[in-house]
C-alpha cells in the first residue's frame, strides 16, 4: 500500500524505479508502450463486455473478486500510461491539466452540463 497522500511525480518514481530494478527500459519504446496500453485497455473492458450498463456500473461494487480484477487491470493501463510519459519525458500533471483546460474551452459547463 502506497503512502499517504501520494502526488503523481511519487507515482511516476515508482514506476520508474521498478522498471528500471528489472532492466526493462530497453523495451519501453513509444511503440511497445502504446500497444501495451491498447492491450491493457482491452482486458480492462472484458470485465463488463456483456453487461448491460447498470449491470457495469454496480460490478465493482458488488463483487469483490471482481473489483480487485477490474483495479488490476486499470493499474496496468495507468502504469504503461506512467511509463509512455517516461519515455516521452513529460510530467504527466501537466499534459492533464493542459487537455483538461482545452476540453474547458471546447465544452463550456454552460453549453454542455448534463449534455451527452
């Protein structure tokens, strides 16, 4: 279990210093990365496929065994996400707060609250 609280540059580290404890910077190209985060997101999604989407929405919260599968699972995607902004030498936090920002723009609270 993780300290608390925790800031993304910790998580970051984190990531970093497993990977690096294991030699695997040598695999970590923007390519194998991506497709890892692709291939993560998929297994994610296998949790709730042929739900309905209340079904989906209460998966998590009703079955244990479900909830750790589907938390390991978004773990590995945020993970290679972690080692993509690695790799690309970027701080996370801000790449957020900076598409955060221009979806602001894009879809003002005014014009899109409650709208799909």
């Amino acid at each position: 279990m993780a300290p608390s609280p925790v800031s993304i540059v910790d998580v970051q580290a984190a990531v970093r210093k497993f990977r690096d404890a294991r030699d695997w910077k040598q695999f970590h190209s923007p390519k194998n990365l991506s497709m890892s985060i692709a291939i993560e997101a998929a297994e994610l999604m296998e949790h709730f496929q042929w739900l309905t989407t209340d079904q989906a929405s209460r998966l998590a919260h009703t079955d244990p065994q479900a909830r750790e599968a589907i938390l390991e699972e978004l773990a590995d995607v945020l993970i290679y996400c972690f080692s993509l902004a690695d790799f690309l030498e970027c701080d996370a936090a801000e790449i957020i707060f900076d598409k955060l920002e221009k979806a602001g723009q894009k879809y003002p609270v005014e014009a899109y609250r409650g709208r799909f």
